[in-house]
C-alpha cells in the first residue's frame, strides 16, 4: 500500500528511498510476517514509467529534476526522489578491484570479500537489466575513444562490471532497456508494490531519531509540513552518505565535542560518525571540438541517441601497483552538465577520475536545525604526502596522450590555455571536481574507526542499522551505484537470517 493512513508502527522502518533502501525494502517484505515501511523525503512516481518525468526516464541524460537543493554546489548534487541515485546518475556500472575487497574484508570477514559479494553482484545485475551498450548507439566520438585506446595498447574489456578484470577500456553496462532508464524503485518496488505488508511514505523526511539509553524509541519526520512520529522494533537508516551520518549527528549519535558545540544531547559518543568521507577526484583536460564533430554530434542528438559519456579507460599512473588501476578516463562529447552552449556546440574533453584516493574529508552539522543545510568538506587532493595530485597529474598526461592519438585528433584539438598537468598545485585543486561518489561517513569495522559493524549495525544502538554507500570503508575503484546494490543485498540476506 502507498498511502499515508496506516499505523505508526512497523516491524521494520527503511529510512531512505535511495538505492540501498530500495533493496532493502523489497528483500525484507517478502516475508508477509514482517511488516515494513519505506519512508522517502522525495516524490513517488509510482510503477508506471508515464508518470513519471520524461527527462528523469531518458538514460542519456543527466536529470537534475528532483534534488535536494536547487542551487548546490556540484559535488552536493544528490537525489530527492524513490530510488534515489539510480534517477539521476549516468546508469554506469563498474566493480573494483581485489585490492578494494580484499581491505573491506580486512574490517569485514569473508562475506566482504569479492568473493563473498559476487553472488550478490550477479543479483543486482539481474534486477538492475543491465545491458551492453551496442555499436549503433555509439557516437563518432565514443567510437573514436574506443579506437584510441586501443591504439595506444590497451586491452579490450567486454565487461566492466565484471569482477576480476583489469586495466582495460570498454563501455561499461548500463541498467536501461532500451533509453529508459531502469532505476531502482522499478527494479526493486515494483515487483513488492502489491504486498500488504509494505508502505512506501514518500513526501515524509527524517529529522532525527529518539534515542534513549541505546535504543532507538521513534524518529520523528516531517510529513508534507506534518510532525510525526513513526516507531518500529528495527530501524535501518538508508539515506547516503550525506544524509545517513547528518540523521545520526542531529540524533545524538556521533563525536560528542562537537555535538556539545551544537546544544545536541550526546546520546551515543561514537567519534567516527561524519568523519572518513572520501570520493573520486576529478580533473578535465579541455578540448576544442571540430566543426565536423559538432555536426556529427548535432545528427546523433536529433535523432534521440546522444549519450555524453560511453566509453571508460581503466588505467594506472606510474604510482599504480603492478596489474591495477588507479584511474578512469572517461572522453566525452556532449551538452555540458554545468552552464549552456549554442545550439550546435558540445563540450568535449577528457575526465581524469582518481580511483584510490589517500585524501579524507568530513561532514558536520551548521545547526540542529535538519532544515540547515550540513557542512561538506570532501578535502581532495589534502593527502600529506601529495600523493593523489601526483597521480591526477598522471591522469591527465594519460588523458593528453589520448587525445592526440590518431583516432581522435582529428576530431577535437587541445583547448586554449595550455597544458593542465603543467598548472601549479593550488590551480588544480581549484579545478578539482568529483565523480559524484562520496562513502565512508558511516563506515563499516570493528574497530573505533568504525560507525557500524560487519552487519550494519551502529555501535552502541540496539535496533538501529545503517545500509548504504555511507558504511563503505574506502571507495572502490568504480562506480558506486554496483556495489551499494550489492552491499544491500548482502546486508538484507544477513537481517533475513538472523
């Protein structure tokens, strides 16, 4: 049921609509003992994909349609809406490395391991649909990238989002069928819509929970400008890594200094809380499209077929661990994401993204008040030892490399300004931007770094879980939305299990 007049009680309250609290919702009502309610700040579109914005259904696109602020900065671009992430983002899938895996099941046990995850990897993938992405669907510009890469050496890769597989370039899957874009809430709700054990309360945000002496009472949540209060025997927050650590700071539950500083009432010290926030640092080498590649590009958007970005380059600078990577460069054509061109211009370039990032950031409160926003400080490229300019600074050689082979020269030159790898350190940090992947304010251990442990269940908190990509201890070498879903899957399969 999807109305707002069922009991304020629930077996199981899922606080957050995104990726993670899709599967959660779905996996944990198939039980029809267990009753769960899925709370969302954001709209629900329902089943049918006609109701729903078209610009939010096209996989080519970029949609900023429902966000949590209207004006943010790029990097605090985050999803308002039933299946969160999956709405907006690029519908790109890749896996990481076993360097990755192999560290969180260090802080995990096997189960985090790739191994222990690939069976919920072949999941996500399943419900996810996602596809191949065809020859005829390819730009000249992608088509070019490919032919680039492979011209400077690189091996072909048919499946990015496989696990084991190493520095290579190909078009990751995508979870579209067809251009629609296939999110979450469709993967995962659908399916669980009709069972009567499941609500879904969207229009519905999560201010703070009611912690007392290690549990958790009730959250109060504001329902279309309505206080309420919900109560459940399990609560499990799924509101990303920006939202997850923001609920848990307002509720008492994080460093108690700075709790203190607030007027918070420390109900749990648990220093770990907003700290560890870490995402892939991007830097861009510009390039001057031809007339030929604007005209190009014009037909394949007349016709409905132009995607920005198809192709990734698994590579590693020269700090990469033999038979890793440490970059994604991503060469794309297309609308720019920030700001305007005239009709007929693209913006063309080559993305730098840094994989392993050394550099921590932080998420704290402005106020107690959830209606202020939080403050987000990604601190890139602040490693002391300077390794992760280092290794941008690579990217973009690699990117320039790229750029002048054969394949694609003739379609784009260098854009004024010079070379970006030459620029000074402060310069490029201020053209730093992210791959939109922020993890790790929750994370995930045993240890008193951690927020939560192998379960995910927030340490010294009875009924309280938290499952999404904020409880991920490092960010992988790839795209976030993957392994989330597999997280999620895994984490569902241990609550169902007891």
């Amino acid at each position: 049921m999807t109305d707002s007049d069922f009991p304020s009680h629930h077996d199981v309250l899922v606080l957050g609509g995104g990726v993670a609290g899709c599967v959660l919702a779905a996996r944990l009502s198939a039980d029809t003992d267990r009753s769960v309610c899925l709370v969302e700040a954001g709209p629900d579109y329902g089943p049918d994909s006609p109701n729903w914005p078209q610009t939010m259904l096209d996989a080519r696109v970029l949609p900023r349609d429902e966000v949590w602020e209207t004006e943010p900065a790029p990097h605090r671009i985050r999803a308002k809406v039933l299946g969160g992430s999956s709405c907006i983002n690029g519908c790109w899938h890749t896996w990481g490395s076993e360097q990755d895996h192999a560290g969180w099941a260090a802080r995990g046990g096997p189960d985090w391991s790739a191994a222990g995850l690939e069976p919920f990897r072949q999941v996500a993938v399943e419900r996810m649909r996602l596809r191949a992405i065809p020859d005829a669907e390819l730009s000249v510009w992608s088509s070019g990238a490919l032919a680039a890469a492979a011209e400077l050496g690189y091996p072909e890769v048919a499946d990015l989002a496989a696990p084991g597989v190493g520095p290579g370039y190909g078009c990751p899957p995508v979870n579209a069928i067809g251009d629609l874009r296939w999110n979450a809430a469709f993967a995962y709700l659908n399916p669980a819509r009709d069972r009567p054990n499941l609500s879904i309360l969207s229009g519905t945000t999560v201010h703070r929970l009611i912690v007392r002496a290690g549990v958790v009472q009730g959250v109060e949540v504001d329902q279309g400008g309505t206080p309420r209060t919900l109560t459940a025997d399990t609560y499990i927050l799924t509101a990303g890594a920006y939202g997850s650590p923001a609920v848990l700071l307002r509720s008492g539950i994080g460093p108690a200094d700075h709790l203190s500083e607030l007027g918070v009432p420390v109900e749990v010290d648990l220093p770990a809380v907003g700290s560890n926030l870490t995402d892939h640092p991007c830097l861009v080498l510009p390039l001057t499209p031809t007339a030929e590649l604007n005209a190009a590009l014009a037909r394949k958007e007349a016709a409905g077929e132009l995607y920005a970005s198809q192709v990734a380059l698994k590579a590693a600078s020269e700090l990469c661990p033999e038979g890793g990577w440490d970059l994604h460069l991503l060469p794309t054509a297309g609308p720019p994401l920030f700001g305007s061109l005239p009709p007929g211009e693209y913006e063309v370039g080559i993305a730098a993204f840094l994989m392993s990032p050394l550099s921590r950031g932080s998420l704290r409160l402005r106020s107690a008040d959830p209606d202020v926003p939080v403050d987000i400080d990604l601190a890139l490229f602040t490693d002391p030892d300077g390794r992760d300019l280092a290794v941008a600074r690579d990217g973009l050689r690699l990117a320039a490399e790229l750029a002048a082979s054969s394949a694609l020269k003739s379609w784009a030159t260098p854009a004024a300004g010079g070379d970006p790898a030459a620029l000074g350190d402060d310069e490029l940090r201020s053209r730093a931007g992210t791959y939109w992947h922020p993890v790790g304010t929750c994370a995930m251990g045993t240890g008193d770094d951690a927020v939560v442990d192998p379960e995910g269940r927030v340490r010294g908190v009875a009924n309280l879980r938290v499952v999404d990509a904020s409880i991920l201890p490092t960010v992988p070498a790839a795209n976030t939305q993957l392994p989330v879903l597999a997280v999620a899957e895994l984490l569902a399969e241990r609550l169902i299990r007891g």
